[in-house]
C-alpha cells in the first residue's frame, strides 16, 4: 500500500495547469490534484495510458482515494 500527501493551493495549480508550461510530470500531477472524479483513475491513465485507467471500485480489496469514499484521513504524530 502507498500513502501520499499532496500541499497545494488548489487555486494555484489550476493556474499553472491552464497555462499550458508544465511539464508532463508537473501536468499529471496537477491533474490528480484538481481532478473530480477517481484519483487512481487519473493516475492510472497517466501510468498505463489513456483508456486504460482503473477505478477504485474495480479493486476487489484495498483502500479507495478521498473521492471514491474513503475520504481524508488525519495524520497525528
């Protein structure tokens, strides 16, 4: 299983996303970030290629993204 934790200001990162001048790496992690559907769907697509993106829902185990259900977890030290 991976974790990741993601800081951005959602505003900025549309900007830079609509401005055309990000990388494909800086540009697929904006998409993950903005996206409002799956987020393992929109990486999935950009790992696998277009077309072949996997859902949440078509895991039969495992944890499902913050879109799909399983919501933000609070990290505490």
């Amino acid at each position: 299983m991976v974790d990741s934790i993601i800081l951005a200001e959602n505003d900025r990162v549309e900007q830079q996303l609509s401005s055309g001048q990000l990388s494909i790496n800086a540009t697929a992690v904006a998409s993950i970030i903005v996206s409002r559907e799956c987020r393992r769907l929109v990486m999935s697509e950009y790992l696998d290629g277009v077309g072949r993106g996997y859902r949440c829902t078509d895991l039969d185990d495992g944890a499902r993204c913050d879109r799909c259900g399983e919501g933000l977890t609070v990290v505490m030290r």
